[in-house]
C-alpha cells in the first residue's frame, strides 16, 4: 500500500474506494488481490471505520459467522495480544472477539499495507462527482481536510482534486457520492406490513430480561405501536473509551462542561459491578480489552438524536458543527459522570485516538441513506418464521454475504411514551435472530453503470437494524471488491458481471455465502458446500445451522442435491421405483432423474428399458400398482457409483465434454456429505462461470 503524502491533483485507477471503513478496506483487498489498481478516499485521520472509532467488536452472533477479511483481521488481532503475552478475559469470549481502537488500526494498516496496487489517501473529502453522461461517474472531486475528524475550510481553498476512475465504490457511512450520482434513497421508517411487522412507530420490551414495572413481559410489543412510518432514523453516538483510574484521575478530569452542556439530558448510575470491581457493567457500559470501557447507554447518555439526518443530508463542508455537537454530547454525558455523577475517576483513555483529544474520529452513523436497487432487503428476508418454518430465512441464490445479528435499533423518538416509559424505536429481537444472506442486487444503485454500495445499501429501515454491523459490511465491501475487479479485467457495466463470477472469487477468497456452523473456510471442500447450498441443496432442517459434513452419503442425499445442482427441471411421469413413494420427499428427485434420463435414452438406472413387457390389468389407473425400478435410498453411495451416475447424467443433459474426477475419492467405500457436494460441484458446475 501507498499512502499519498505528495498529492497529485489528478489521478486515474482502476477502483476508487470512498471511505476507508471497514467495507472500505474489505473492498480495495479484495479488488487488489484481482489485479485492480486502488485509491481509498477517507475523510479522517484513521481507517477502518468505526471498528477504530467507537465499536470494538464485529457485532456478530456468532464467531462462526465471520469469513474471508474478517478472519484474517481477527487473527492477526488474537496473534498480536498473544505475542505480547496479554491474558485479558475480554480475549477469551466465545461470542464475537474484541480489540483495542490502537490496535485495530495497526492491523488495517497492515492489511492494506500488503498490497503494492493500494493508495490511501487519509484526510480526503469527497465533495463532488462529474457524470459521463447520466449513467457513469466519470470523476470524483475532494478537498483535503483541516483536522483529524474531516472537517473542511469554510471555503473552498482552491479546484478541487481529481480523481478519474473507471470503478466506483461508495464504502462511506453517508453515501453522498452515491447521491450526488443521483441516485434516489430513502431515509426514515416504513409502515408496518405482513412482510415487517416490527416496521413503522414501535414501542417494544426487547431490551429487556425481566418484567416491567407496567407488568409487560420481555419481547412484548406495547401498546402505542401504530406501526407508521416516519421520517425518524436511529440515533447516533460517540462511543468513548474510559478508565476509571484509582489515582491520578484529577489530571484526566474535563474540567469546564463542554459547549451547550444541559445536565438534565444524562443520568448516570454508577454500575453495581464496576463498583464491586467486576468485568460486567450492565447496559451503560461496555467492558473492553486492558480493563477498559466503552460508553453504551442506551437513554439520557451518549446516544444523540438531534441532528442525525441533518447530518447524513448536508454537505460534508456543513457537517462540521453537527459533528462537534454529536461530540460535545458525548464530552457532557462524561462530565456528567465525573460531577453530578459522582464518579470522578472515570475518564478519557490517553492511549486512544490520540491525534484527536483521545475522543472518535466519527461519529457512530447507524443509519443513513438506503439506496434504491433492483433488490430491497425487508424483515421478512433476515428473520426467521416471517416466510420459512424457521429456523432460516429464505435461502438466497444470489447471496455474496451473509448476516448473524438481531435486529436492533436504538430510539428513533427522544420523547418516551407517557404510559410505559418506553423509548420509540428501541429494540432488540433476539428471538428472530437467524443466520440470513444478502443478494448481490443490494449493492447496485439504480442508474448508475460503475457503482457499487457497501453501507448504504437497499434495504428497509427494519432490515438495515440487522444489517448495520461490520460483520455484514465486511463481507459487502468483498463483493463490490470483487465485482469491480471483474468488471475493470472485462470492461464491463456492473450490471453485466456475471453474479456466479462474483459469487466464485469470494469462495475463493474464503466468504461464506452459507451459514453451516460446521463447515469452516478452511473446510478442504469448503467451496463445494458452499455451491451446492447456493443451488438449493440444505441438509435436514437443523436449529444449529449444521451440514454434516462427515456424515455418510446417501442415496437420497445423491439424487436430491443432483437435481439441484444440475439446475434439472422437476418433472413427473410415472411411478416407477418400488422402494420411493410418491409421499417420500425424493420422489420427485428421482423421477425427474428418470424422466430426463429417458428423455435423452440413456440408462441412468438399472432396468431403465425392458426387451418387452406386458401391461398390467390396472394400467389405466393413476398409479399402477407394479412398479419396475429399485433404488434404496438409505443405502450409501460410493464414489465409483456417484461418478459413474453422473458421467450418465451429463450425458443425458447433453454435455460432451468429459470431466475428470478428483484423486483420492474412494471408489468402493461410501462417500462423505462433504465429498459428495465438492463431486458434484465438479461436474455440474460449467467451467468459469460459477455457480451461476
């Protein structure tokens, strides 16, 4: 990686990246690794988003649910503090891995640093595009900022610096080259529908674990919930990292309030645990790496509703006095504990974001612009038991990314309800929580023929409060990554890249497009589970996400994801196999293995064609009580029969070209799940183009 010190007043690449968050970051990887050149574009002092500015962890359900970037990045973070002989509890968590904002910046520096087609430019304002024509952004125009936090002179200093892409890829939190671009957004709530019904006004007892004063039991929907929609998005933070210091304090106390400080806007209760000494402090405070803490309070704390659309909505070159006020709420709240609180040894961590006053470089923006795209994720697509049994969501073929986290916002109103005392907006459903995927048509804004989205993506208010985690953005960055690298190697319109080429770098890469928390990426066959899933073939229905991957294969694992992966037609014409009922699952597998083999005159199955046969008596009726063909389908499949099957197969869909199968499957002994889907991963899939 290059970092631009002498500043060139235009430059030209292959992909420009705007903003160097950690979709930011995930996507110029990505698209360096396909041979791409790169210029990251960040306002700020520091990369990696707010991983480096607030959020200390990737908000996931689930370890297992992180691939591809964030795997490396967790690694390296577990590598340092182990070489330098730290034994912290925060390090030891099963459910997601934590780090110190020092400390995840060094390890995107790093990353990106490992990529000689990289150029970081920090302290870099967009603040325009050109268009060529009206569907191609031909050059994006930026200012160099005047501090850490990316604010800009009053006035402009001069023309503007240019760069000249021929790939764009909006990795910013705000998403103003996207709308400069003209593409229509939405920004505010939705009205409640049978596809959302958490959607619109809300009042909730999600965040709570016991019974309310009121009498409501946790994950209620309260009364009030009118489920309309609104202009109201969730409310912004600061997050700082605090100490609370024995001694010495006095020399880390804020002395004057900070500009417009009210009192009466913060509470504080100092926590029972950190009190005690403890690790765990409740829901105002979040226990970090070297007995640090995170502020995290929900209500009268550092959460800031006033001015966060004006935010998103305004120039970056007005953004500057929002900014400060986002910050000085959270400087009060800090006062507040220290005075009025009662808690004096509580203070600002001096080994953090030390360029800027040891306070975040940007705000916390949970939630923006949402782009409009050819597809728009609502609640019903990343919950359980909206439109499946549970406990998945819909699979989705065209996924580049999957999800782990709840739905869950803060307020989006300052005013509780009267009655309950509860906040509008403010929620966490934990219970609907489920691994769920997010499609490639996410990320294309509408119009726009070399642009791609990472953080503004299409999605309704409800969606995007399980979609807003660096977990998923992760992962999106990857794609547009690797979108982009396509369509710079083939001069192509985003449009036109083929999702299975997309879908295929990222496996290669180690992204999971499935959730099976039993199939890792360094799975070695890794890539054909993961493909076989995206044609449709899921185990048994399983409420921990398993594949089984060393399972034996059967006969009825075989015929059914064969079907699937060959992408066959279902078609019934008969009953003929003694041994499958028309009620078994697999029927329609196997007789759509049947019908197409007859169809092309290849004996697929034993017995397939008779010298001659006489028709029973019964022939007239709907299912003829003899039937002709024999397959058991609980018996295991070896690995000379499942190639010798589908050699037939790709002969009878009319496929010349001869496929060699892997070294080392066992010829006479049963195959494994695993070994089955990376076989017919082989054979199914055309060569180069996916699993598309």
């Amino acid at each position: 990686m290059k970092e631009a010190m002498d500043i060139e007043q235009l430059i030209e690449t292959d992909v420009l990246v705007v903003g160097g968050t950690v979709a930011g970051c995930s996507a110029a990887i990505s698209a360096a690794r396909m041979g791409a050149r790169v210029v990251i574009l960040e306002p700020t002092s520091s990369v990696g988003g707010t991983t480096t500015n607030g959020v200390h962890c990737f908000d996931t359900g689930t370890v297992q649910a992180l691939s591809g970037v964030t795997e490396e990045f967790i690694n390296r973070v577990r590598a340092h503090y182990r070489d330098i002989g730290l034994d912290d509890p925060m390090l030891r968590s099963k459910s997601d891995v934590f780090w110190e904002f020092h400390v995840a910046e060094r390890m995107w520096r790093d990353m990106l640093g490992e990529h000689e087609r990289i150029t970081l430019i920090n302290g870099a304002v967009a603040v325009g595009v050109k268009m060529r024509g009206n569907r191609e952004i031909a050059e994006v125009h930026w200012e160099q900022a005047i501090d850490p936090i990316g604010s800009l002179a009053d006035e402009p200093p001069g023309p503007p610096n240019v760069i000249r892409p021929l790939q764009v890829i909006d990795a910013s939190y705000e998403g103003d080259v996207t709308a400069w671009a003209g593409v229509p957004f939405d920004i505010g709530r939705e009205a409640r529908t049978p596809e959302e019904p958490h959607a619109g006004v809300i009042f909730t007892t999600t965040h709570e674990r016991d019974i309310t004063e009121g009498g409501f039991l946790p994950g209620s929907i309260l009364p009030g919930s009118t489920g309309e929609g609104d202009d109201a998005i969730i409310s912004f933070t600061c997050r700082m990292s605090l100490r609370y210091r024995h001694e010495g304090f006095e020399d880390f106390l804020l002395g004057s309030p900070p500009e417009d400080y009210d009192p009466a806007r913060y509470k504080w209760a100092p926590p029972k645990g950190l009190i005690e000494g403890g690790g765990a402090f409740g829901t105002s405070l979040q226990p970090s790496i070297r007995g640090k803490m995170l502020t995290n309070q929900r209500y009268f704390g550092d959460d800031r509703l006033e001015g966060n659309r004006d935010y998103i909505l305004s120039h970056p070159r007005q953004r500057t006095a929002i900014r400060k006020s986002f910050m000085n709420h959270a400087l009060g709240f800090l006062h507040y504990i220290q005075t009025d609180g009662g808690m004096p040894q509580m203070g600002l961590s001096d080994d953090e974001f030390v360029e800027n006053a040891n306070m975040p470089r940007s705000p916390y923006v949970r939630e923006g612009r949402r782009f409009h795209a050819p597809v728009r994720l609502k609640e019903r697509d990343v919950t359980a038991y909206l439109a499946s049994p549970g406990p998945r969501p819909p699979l989705r073929p065209d996924s580049i990314a999957i999800g782990d986290w709840a739905v869950e916002s803060r307020r989006c109103k300052d005013e509780p309800d009267p009655e309950t005392g509860v906040f509008d907006g403010s929620m966490f459903i934990r219970t609907l929580r489920a691994p769920y995927q997010v499609p490639m048509g996410c990320l294309l804004p509408e119009g726009v023929d070399n642009l791609s989205v990472t953080t503004t993506i299409s999605a309704t208010h409800i969606a995007f409060c399980t979609l807003r985690v660096e977990a998923v953005w992760a992962q999106t960055g990857a794609a547009a990554g690797c979108a982009a690298g396509i369509a710079v190697a083939g001069r192509l319109a985003l449009a036109d890249v083929p999702l299975g080429r997309i879908q295929s770098e990222l496996l290669a890469q180690r992204y999971k497009l499935v959730y099976f928390s039993d199939v890792e990426s360094d799975h070695p066959s890794f890539a054909g589970i993961q493909w076989l899933a995206l044609r449709g073939y899921l185990p048994e229905m399983d409420a921990r996400f398993r594949f089984f991957p060393d399972n034996t294969a059967t006969w009825r694992d075989f015929v059914q994801a064969a079907v699937l992966a060959f992408g066959l037609p279902i078609s019934v014409t008969g009953i003929h196999f003694d041994t499958v009922d028309p009620s078994d699952p697999a029927f329609r597998s196997v007789e759509t293995l049947y019908d197409t083999a007859s169809r092309a005159g290849v004996a697929l199955f034993p017995n397939m064609r008779h010298p001659s046969i006489d028709a029973p008596a019964d022939h007239l009726l709907p299912e003829p009580r003899q039937r002709w063909l024999t397959l058991a389908l609980e018996e295991p499949v070896s690995g000379g029969e499942a190639i010798g099957f589908l050699q037939k197969l790709r002969r009878a869909i009319g496929s010349d070209e001869t496929v060699e199968p892997p070294n080392g499957l066992p010829e006479k002994t049963a195959l494994t799940r695993a070994e089955l889907a990376e076989l017919l991963h082989i054979f199914a899939a055309p060569p180069d183009a996916g699993p598309f």
